[in-house]
C-alpha cells in the first residue's frame, strides 16, 4: 500500500506562497476502557510510562466521603494495578489532581485532603502522595492551615524535588491566591510564594521552564479588564517573580492549563465569555515574555471548556476538554486539532448516550496516535467511571512549508503517523506538468528515509528566491 501526498511550493524574493496537506477527518478510536465499580468515579490526569502504558489519578467516593484513586495500565489500556489512598473509616474526602513519573521509576501524586469543619464546610490541605512502582505509598505530606488549599498540579523538578501549584485561602492577599510550594526529594518543603491581589485569583498549572524557572497558570479577578482573565506569571528557580500577564475581556475567562513551547513561548487553554459565541474552548499563545501573539476561539452555541492542551510533533496542538448540550447534562468528550498558527484542522465529540463525559487530560503517543482520559457516565444514578480512550493516527498527516527563522530556506516538515519509508522529491520546473506519480519530468529524488513511527522530519529542500515544487511520497507495508 501506498500513501502520496504532494505539496506545491512557489519561492521568490520574500513571497512564499504555499499549500499545506491537512487531514480533514479525525483518526479512527481504537479502544476505550473504563475504571470504577457502583460509585463515582473520575480521572483528572494522564500520563504516558516509560513501558508506553499509562497512569491515571483521581477520585473514587461519593457525597460524603471519597478516596483518592490511582490506575497503571498497559499499553492497550488494561489494568495492571489499581490503588486507593485515603482514612479509612472516615468521612475525609481526598482527591488526585495530577500525576507525574518519576526518575526512580515510582510516581509522585498531588491533589487535597479535606476534612469536615462544620456541617456546611470543609477544611482542605495541599496532600502529596509519592509511591513506588507498584503504586505503593512511600509517604505523603500536607501542608496548609486549617482553612482552604486545593493543589492542581505536580511536577518533579530537575534538582529531583518537587514544584506544586493551586490556591489558598489561608495566606496571601485575597481571599484566594495562586499557591507555589517547593519540596525536596522526601516532600519537605523548602519555601513557598503566594501571587494575587485583594480578589480572588485561582492557580491550575504549574510547569518548569527550561531556564529552571517556573510558569503558573491560572485565573485572576484581582487583576481583571473585567470578571476574570487568563493569568500567567513567570519566576525565577526560587520562586520569585519576573512578570506576569493578564488575557481576557470584559466578562470571564477562566485558564485551566499551560505548556511551554518549542519556541520557548507559551501556550494557555481555557474557556472565554468575553469572546466567540457563548462560553468557548480558548487558545493563547504567547511569545517567551508572555506577549500574546495570538488566539483562537473554538466552539458554537454550545458551551466548550478546554482543560489540557499539549504541543504535537509537527509543531500544531491538540486540546482536550468537553462540549455542553445544554441541561440535563448532555456533554460529551470535545478534542480540538490545530496547526501551529492555531487554524483548526479537525474536531470531534466523543461520548456515549448517558451525558456527562468530559476529557481531562491529552497526550501524543509514540505512534503519532492520541490517549485522552477523564469521566464518563454510566448506568446507574449519578454513577461514573474513569476513562481510557486510545485514537489512531492521523492519515494523511498534516504536513507543513514554512521559511526557516534566518529566512534563507523553505522547510518541510512532518511526522511520520507509521513506520514506512519516504521519498522526497523536488523540482524547480514551473511548466504546467505537476505529474507526481510517477515524479514527472525534472522531479530529483531529494531523499529517500526510513523512519519509525512518530518521529518528526525537518528538511530544506531549496534556497530562497530559487522556485522550487515539493512532493512526498510515503510507501507503507
């Protein structure tokens, strides 16, 4: 079988005009796999093992107490171990946010324990929970006064420590701040920084740059151009800050995640009401200080929440999140597939026919594929299960021409969706013939390679200001 896609490039002086190959469907789904028994559970975080299987954390309980929740599966998405971490006996309510891998092999867990003040309020402590490679507990630590912290988001820092990140409402100058704690390698904390005004401002995400520093995410009303804006703030390795931005309009935009990029900028995902239609998925890129470069709306009359967002191989993103029907909850699962510059190249919206199901968490896999997790509804009141859902590559693979940052090449980039070789051709005849199968006359065959699937190709095909056409042809098994 072969697959061919052909791309026309026209170069002259500082004109580039050029076609990209998109792929306009969205890839097959596989599989889907659900975790969780006759309560209620939920998935807030996904990541990829060094085996290629997969860890999701999250919650299993009900109205009155819960327990945190952690799965290991394979790479098809079977259990291999399931392990639950709360008081037993107790009606505590304790809850996984986020989960990273760690360098010894184990994983270290954050999120919050609560515990009942009163009838009609909670206490809630930061909890980090760091276990072996089974899953089993090593220790867990909690940190707060006995009033309000929730944790978002973990990460292990490069020093072999931990960065952690949310909000509180114990300290700080509002009623709720950002939150950043770091740790040492045994959980103990090494200092902390709260970030906000007299308002309420909420962190989600935290992620260490590669200077050594820190980008938080999250949402500010203290610093609003009205009742919420995207907020990113920038530090130093010690936690001290060096800027911050504000994104938004007149009514609310609530950030739920961050990444840095390629380009050493940033990427934020949200929801907006200040634009699009009503309540829409909400992408911002930035440059490395911060400084928007621009934003892309996606979404109709339904209401769309964005709440993980992550870079793919061939420079675009893929955003995970839901797509709201309206009440009774009729949501589904919503992913959003962009090229670099935010132009969405597909979407879809996966679900089955009980409502409520919502993806938390995105992730690239090393065959050009995509695992998302988050909750899906299922037979029983109020009854859900965490959720698996493994998608197929995307073929054809979106392919791109842009010029190099000096200016002086055309590029073609992409990536390889399976293991297959790939003859590149060029010509810089500009007769009417574009025959391209087989190469017409005056096509070179400009490389022949044999890539594994998932790898990411970069190559420069002609000098500026020499025309120049382009095609490739991908010869799979």
């Amino acid at each position: 079988m072969k697959r061919k896609l052909l791309i026309f490039i026209v170069i002259g002086g500082v004109l580039c005009i050029w076609r990209q190959a998109r792929c306009v469907e969205p890839p097959d789904s596989l599989w889907s796999r659900f975790f969780g028994g006759e309560i209620m559970e939920d998935c807030q975080s996904l990541e990829v093992t060094s085996d290629g299987g997969y860890i999701l954390a999250g919650t299993t309980g009900g109205f009155t107490s819960s327990d945190a929740l952690l799965v290991r599966t394979n790479a098809n998405g079977d259990t291999l171990w399931s392990r639950t971490f709360g008081v037993p006996g107790e009606d505590f309510f304790e809850h996984f946010n986020s989960v990273c891998p760690t360098s010894d092999g184990g994983y270290i867990v954050a999120g919050d324990t609560c515990f009942p003040d009163t009838i009609a309020t909670h206490s809630c402590h930061f909890w980090l929970v760091k276990t072996d490679e089974n899953g089993q507990r090593l220790w867990s630590r909690s940190y707060g006064r006995p009033h309000y912290e929730c944790c978002y988001s973990v990460q292990q820092t490069q020093d072999g420590g931990y960065i952690l990140a949310g909000e509180t409402g114990s300290y700080g100058a509002g009623s709720y701040d950002f939150w950043l704690l770091k740790t040492n390698e045994n959980g103990d904390s090494l200092w902390s920084r709260t970030f906000g005004g007299s308002d309420n401002d909420y962190g989600r995400c935290v992620r260490q740059t590669s200077d050594g520093g820190y980008v938080l995410a999250g949402t500010t009303a203290s610093f609003s151009a009205g009742l919420g804006d995207f907020w990113l703030l920038k530090t130093d390795a010690n936690g001290d800050s060096l800027w911050s931005r504000h994104y938004g309009g007149i009514q609310h935009d609530e950030c739920y995640a961050v990444q840095q990029t390629s380009d050493g900028g940033y990427i934020l995902v949200g929801q907006t009401w200040s634009y699009g239609l009503d309540g829409d998925m909400w992408l911002v890129k930035t440059d490395a200080n911060g400084d928007s470069l621009w934003n892309h709306t996606y979404g109709d009359y339904c209401q769309e929440i964005c709440r993980d967002v992550r870079q793919t191989a061939d420079g675009g993103y893929i955003l995970a999140g839901t797509k709201g029907w309206g009440s009774p909850p009729y949501d589904n699962g919503w992913l959003v597939r962009t090229d670099a510059n935010g132009n969405r190249l597909w979407s879809c919206s996966l679900g089955g026919t009980y409502g409520g199901d919502w993806f938390h968490a995105v992730r690239q896999t090393a065959d050009g594929g995509y695992v998302i997790a988050g909750t899906a509804a299922v037979p029983g009141y109020m009854n859900t299960d965490m959720w698996l859902l493994k998608m197929a590559p995307e073929r054809p693979y979106h392919l791109t021409i842009y010029l190099n940052e000096a200016g002086t090449n055309m590029v073609l980039r992409w990536m390889a969706p399976q293991a297959c070789t790939y003859l590149v051709y060029g010509t810089t005849g500009l007769g009417a013939d574009i025959v391209f199968e087989p190469p017409g006359p005056g096509w070179d065959l400009e490389a022949v390679l044999d890539l594994p699937a998932g790898s990411a190709v970069w190559m420069d095909p002609a000098p500026l200001g020499v025309y120049k056409r382009c095609g490739v042809i991908m010869s799979c098994p």
